[in-house]
C-alpha cells in the first residue's frame, strides 16, 4: 500500500496587501474619470475661444 499523499500548505498571504489594494495606496493622482473631465473641459475651452 502507497503511503498517503502529502497536502500543500499554501502560502501565508502577506496581510497589507489587501489592505493597500482596499485604500488605493500608492502614489497619488487623478482618477481616470478626473483625467477624462480634465481634458473635455480643456477642449470644451480651446473650441469656445477660437
């Protein structure tokens, strides 16, 4: 008879993972939906002076 089969112990996940995942953490910016507005409103601006 085969001894049985070992089981694979995942990983420990490293906790501040997805606590920075949940806050954005990281370098600050503008949102994509900011940028988006940003440039609409500059052309919006650049059309009504010519």
């Amino acid at each position: 008879m085969k001894p049985p089969l070992k089981k694979r112990v995942p990983k420990p996940r490293n906790p501040y993972v997805a606590l920075a995942i949940q806050r954005h953490a990281g370098e600050h910016g503008k949102s994509a939906r900011a940028k988006r507005q940003a440039e609409k409103q500059a052309l919006k601006k650049s059309l009504h002076e010519q």
